[in-house]
C-alpha cells in the first residue's frame, strides 16, 4: 500500500489552524451584538475594532512572513496561535474602547498573521503542479470557520456569556494551534525527493521564475504589486458584500431565519468554488480561473443588486450560489504569487501579498456603508463590488501570466 505523500498531512494542519485563525473573525458579529447591549460605545466604534483588526493585519503580516522565513512554521505558528488566544481572552475582559482596540484590533491582527502567513506559506512550498488543489482545500478553511465556529461560539454565549466565550474560545485557539503544529515539516529539496510533489512526475522542483528571488528584487517587481491590487480590490469587493448582504435581504422584506439559511448554503458553495477553483487552475491556469470565477461573481452580485422583495427569491438564490465563483477567485490569491516568487523568500512576499487582503478589509465594509448612508440605496456599494472584483481580475491576469525574469532582478 503507497504511503500517504506528507504534503497532505501538512494541508490538513494548516486547513486546521487557518480555521481557529479566521473564527476570529467570521463569528465577530455574534460577540459584536453582545458588546453593543453591554456598552454604550455605539454601532460605528465598536465595528472600528474590525476593521483595525483587518488594517493591523497590513503591518503584521509581512513581519510574520519573514520571521517563518528564518524560524519556520512550527514556531511563528505556535506564537501566532498563543498570540491569538491571549488577544481574544483580553478582550473578554475590556472595559474601555482603547482596551478592546489593543487587545482585538492590533494584539488579534498579529496572532492571526502569525497563523495564516506561515502556515500558507509551508503548504505552498510542499506543491508545485498540485499547488492549486492544495491551497483550495486551504482556504475553503475560510468559509468552513463561519460553518464550524458560529454554532460553537453561539453556544458559549449563550452558556457562559460573551465575556467566558472570548476566554474559552481564545483557549480553543492556543490549545489546538500549539496540538498541531509538531506535524509540520518542510519539504524535501529536489535533491533529497526529485518527486516531492506527487503530480509532479518528473520531478519538477519550485516554479522555475521563482528562483533566485530576494525580498529586496521582489519589492522591485511589477508582478508582485499586480499581486497585491489582485488581493486588495479582491478582498474589497468580498467584504462589501460579506458585510452587508444581509441587511440588505432583511430591508427587502426576506425573513431573517430565511436570510440566515440561505447564506449558509452561500458559504457553502463558496467552500465548493474553493475546491474547484484550485483543481481546475493546475489543468486550465490561475489566470482564467480567476477570470472565469470573476463573471460568476459579478453575475451574482448584480443579481443581489436586483432583489427588491421575497418575490425575487430566486436572484437571491443565484446570488448564493455565486459562491462558488469566489470561491474560485480565494484559492489562487497565494497560488498565483507562490508560482511567481517561490523560494526562500516566499514567506515575507506572501506576506506583503496577504497584506493587500488586510488594507481590502479594512475599506470594504466601511466603503459599502459609507455608499449606502450617502446614497439611501445599496446598489451603488454593489457596484463598487463588482468594480473591485473586476479589477483584481485584471491584476491576476498580469500577476498570472508567464514572464521573463532579468538576470539582475
């Protein structure tokens, strides 16, 4: 019987971490509702320490990846998943909103920077032809956190209240992060295992235009900005919708229950679209399934767009079932610059990269709410949506597509 290729060991615990690490933020809204009826802060402050959490992530990001660079994932990771525990006990315990923007905001941003930078970047250094397949099962860790943590967290709410549930919850993180880690390994150079990757049967080593890079040339690098914009405008356009698609069906007339049933399938087509996404860019190529995911997604939106009561309840149907076409577009956000830059180096370009997806973040839900408060409508924040998913998909095209490296890059 062949033996399991390790690789997917390595998948599995990152797929894992990644998990605990954007709980954080998918279940955000179950503790934010808490905090409002427990303080007086108001509406607009306290969904401020979100979107610090997202800004925070621009700055730590690049430094997690560095520091995976020279220590490895097992110790960022393990400090990264100690980090996020400790920020999210802290912040069961804030009074003020000074506390809560240190202790969620800025201490948060660096311990899921320090889960998600390292731990995408072994996985991308484990594949080279499978490195689609392999970050798509990653990041469907992305949408599987909202399906695997708001029943968990609902539920330590309700028992032990939103203070005891932060506690239990950051315990949940440290626990399992420090559990994990001792699987990870790095891979093997070509030298000791020419066929490291298991689809790569003549013993391809890392994308051959990676080679040689240094953090310094790749900053100089146009594709490594293409990157970037592909991740902000990405990101941007993802979170105007993740952030108010919602009160945008419960304005329409729809019924909550209805509301929350439907976009838990969406996020479940999103986890399908993740899969598929990767599969199909080791046989199509990151660039076209990134544009192909881009029409579904923007189909999707202005089909959102066009909802104007339960009677349309088939546009918003189609519109969770878009899932799937970003889906398609998350799993290449660190394919696509992993092919372009791999080497030793990878870590902190991935996390210049992953930083775009932290300055997204950080504009979208406040670029969405921003439109509707001027406008009185939501159609024009699902323009710009749908102008931003445009967008990154022209990036990814550049930032996809083969090119000549100089000698002296």
């Amino acid at each position: 019987m062949p033996r399991v290729f390790y690789g997917w060991v390595v998948v599995g615990v990152s797929t894992a971490v990644n998990t605990l690490a954007w709980g954080a933020r998918s279940t955000f809204a179950l503790f934010y509702v808490a905090m409002l009826d427990e303080f007086a802060w108001g509406r607009g402050p306290t969904a401020l320490g979100y979107s610090l959490s997202w800004l925070c992530f621009v700055v730590f990001a690049p430094i997690a990846g560095w520091l995976q660079d020279r220590w490895g994932a097992r110790a960022i990771v393990t400090l990264g998943g100690l980090v996020l525990g400790v920020a999210l006990a802290l912040t069961g315990q804030v009074t003020s909103l000074t506390q809560y923007y240190l202790s969620f905001g800025v201490l948060g941003a660096a311990g899921i920077a320090g889960i998600v930078i390292p731990s995408t970047t072994i996985v991308t250094r484990w594949f080279v032809r499978s490195r689609g397949t392999a970050m798509g099962v990653l990041s469907a860790g992305t949408a599987g956190s909202a399906i695997a943590f708001y029943p968990v967290n609902a539920w330590l709410i309700d028992t032990f209240g939103w203070r005891m549930a932060l506690v239990a919850f950051g315990g949940i993180v440290a626990a399992a992060s420090v559990a994990l880690v001792p699987f990870y390994r790095d891979p093997p150079t070509a030298d000791e295992h020419p066929r490291a990757d298991p689809a790569s049967s003549r013993g391809r080593r890392a994308s051959p235009t990676g080679e040689g890079w240094t953090f310094r040339s790749a900053l100089r690098s146009p594709r490594l900005w293409a990157a970037f914009i592909m991740t902000a405008l990405g990101v941007i356009g993802f979170q105007i919708m993740a952030t108010h698609q919602v009160a945008h069906a419960v304005d329409r007339g729809f019924q909550q229950s209805t509301v929350v049933w439907l976009f838990a399938f969406g996020a479940a087509c999103t986890m399908v679209g993740n899969l598929l996404g990767g599969r199909l860019s080791d046989r199509l190529g990151r660039g076209w399934v990134f544009a192909l995911g881009s029409i579904v997604a923007v189909a999707g939106i202005g089909c959102l767009a066009l909802t104007r009561g339960p009677q349309d309840l088939t546009l918003l149907v189609l519109y969770t079932v878009s899932g799937v076409g970003f889906g398609m577009r998350i799993a290449q956000l660190s394919a696509i610059p992993a092919d372009a830059f791999s080497g030793p180096h990878l870590g902190a370009i991935l996390g210049v990269v992953q930083a775009g997806g932290g300055l997204g973040g950080a504009i979208g839900p406040v670029l969405g709410g921003w439109l509707f408060d001027v406008t009185g409508s939501y159609r024009p924040a699902f323009a710009a949506a749908g102008i931003a998913v445009a967008g990154s998909a022209v990036a990814a095209w550049f930032a996809a597509r083969p090119m000549k490296r100089s000698a002296d890059a």
